[in-house]
C-alpha cells in the first residue's frame, strides 16, 4: 500500500473484513494484549528438549494463531504473496505443493486466492493446528508429522514447491 491506489485498496479490504467480522487490528488485538504473557516469544531450545511440548504449545494457540501472526507482525505471508505473483502458470495450475509446517492453512489459504490449484499437502506436529487448517479445506491432504523427525509420508513423491 505505498501508494494512493495501495492505501484506498487496503481500506476497503479493512472495511469489508470489519463489516463480516474477519479483521484484525494489528494495533491491538489478543497478541498484542497478551504479550507480557508471551514474555517475548518462545525458548525453542526448551520446548523441542522434550517430545510434545511444541505441538502442545502450538495446540494451545490454534484458536488464536490468526491474531498472534497478525499481532506479531509476521511477513511471512507477505513474501508467499509476492512469490506467488511470480510464480509460473505452470506452477500455478498443476503444481505439486508441500506445506511444511501448515499451522492453521494460512499459507495454503493464501496460494488458493493466487490461483493455485494443484495438489496441495500441508503437514504439522500439532493437532489443533491441522484441526484448523482442515476447516480451510484448501488442502488435499493434511497430515501429524514433525519435520525435524523427517517427513517420511512424502520422501518418495514428487513435489513442485515446498513451503
């Protein structure tokens, strides 16, 4: 939104997201209420030292994983938009797609509105993430894997793009 266009574009996106109850206000929202809480983000060190703690961190905030994204800032998405736009027509149509990591579908939500439509797979360790990511249905195929364990499910297909 650096220009005009860009910010009249974006309020109308805000104002419709207001009006059907879908907007998040990246200045206060239950991230940004909620960060003391947070302390400052996550000791990966801590958390992945003991099989299940992760996956039930991230269980624990798949009701809110929308908000914190926003809240936090995150441009991750930002940059699947820009590489989806730049992306071949080929790629686009029947492309092979990984999703590692899925979370709640956002990445996947967000190639579907680009114009993806191949054969998605999105896979996460946590079950609230996928529980979510499933009520998107823009995946083919979701499934429980730990991608620092290996993704044994996919190790022998052939993919287009992983994420």
């Amino acid at each position: 939104p650096a220009t005009g266009a860009g910010r009249e574009l974006a309020a109308v996106v805000v104002e419709a997201q207001a009006a059907t109850g879908t907007h998040i206000d990246p200045e206060s929202n239950w991230y940004t209420k909620n960060i003391a809480r947070f302390g400052g983000g996550f000791d990966m060190k801590a958390l992945t030292a003991q099989p299940g703690l992760l996956a039930a961190k991230f269980d624990r905030m798949a009701s809110k994983y929308a908000v914190w994204t926003v809240g936090n800032r995150c441009t991750y998405y930002d940059w699947i938009a820009r590489s989806a736009r730049a992306a071949t027509d080929e790629l686009r149509g029947e492309g092979a797609i990984l999703d590692v990591a899925c979370g709640i579908g956002l990445p996947g939500h967000q190639l579907r509105l680009c114009g993806f439509e191949g054969y998605m797979s999105g896979t996460d360790l946590s079950v609230g993430m996928l529980a979510r990511a499933r009520e998107r249905r823009v995946y083919n195929r979701l499934f429980l894997a730990d991608a620092n364990a290996g993704l044994a499910a996919v190790e022998t297909e052939s993919l287009d793009l992983v994420l």
